[in-house]
C-alpha cells in the first residue's frame, strides 16, 4: 500500500500527461461527470460514492469546516453520508494526515 498504491495515486496526473502527452484535465472531468452522475442517478443499493462535501457534523473525526471526502449514498438528487463504516488504524492515521493537510491549505488561503 504505502511502496505502491499511495505513490502511484499522487502521481496519477503527471503519469498521464507522460503517456497521454497532454493534459490530465480531461481525466479530472471525467471524475466530475462521474460524480455528477452518481448524484443525479444515484448509488447502487449498498453501494457508496466517494463526494468531496463539508465536513460539519460528521461521525468521523474530522474537524469541522472543511471540504473532506465521505462516503455517502445517492437517491432521488439527494446524498447523506454513510455513518458508522469500520475504519482501520492505516486508513484512519491517513484521514487525520489529510484533515491536517486541508487545515493548513485552509490557513494558506485564508492568509491565517
């Protein structure tokens, strides 16, 4: 995971503009028609779509104020995240590495 899966995922972009010789923003609009679609037509029964959306209230931990992504289920044009799913210790060290991460871009931005 942490040798191969991780690395190869941050470098998703740059990896597709080495093959593709051109710009991976196509690749970033296909993942925004994805979502848009999983939102408009809705999830699977018992399946979850991953939604970048603000994280006040949730059960995970994550400090409020942010944009995280959930996991959440889809129906009907509406979404509600998906509470209660069982969260290794790896995944886990990983969301707070994240949520430190948005908190210091949150501070870069807002110039704190």
């Amino acid at each position: 995971m942490n040798e191969t899966f991780i690395p190869k995922v941050a470098k998703r972009g740059a990896e597709i503009i080495s093959v593709m010789k051109k710009s991976s923003a196509p690749s970033a609009a296909n993942a925004a028609c994805d979502h848009m679609h999983d939102w408009w037509v809705g999830t699977k029964p018992g399946e979850y779509a991953s939604m970048g959306i603000i994280s006040d209230g949730n059960t995970y931990g994550v400090a409020p104020g942010l944009i995280y992504s959930f996991p959440v289920e889809c129906k009907n044009g509406e979404w509600k995240v998906v509470n209660g799913l069982k969260i290794d210790e790896f995944s886990q060290k990983k969301m707070k590495e994240t949520e430190a991460e948005l908190i210091e871009e949150r501070k870069m931005a807002l110039n704190i």
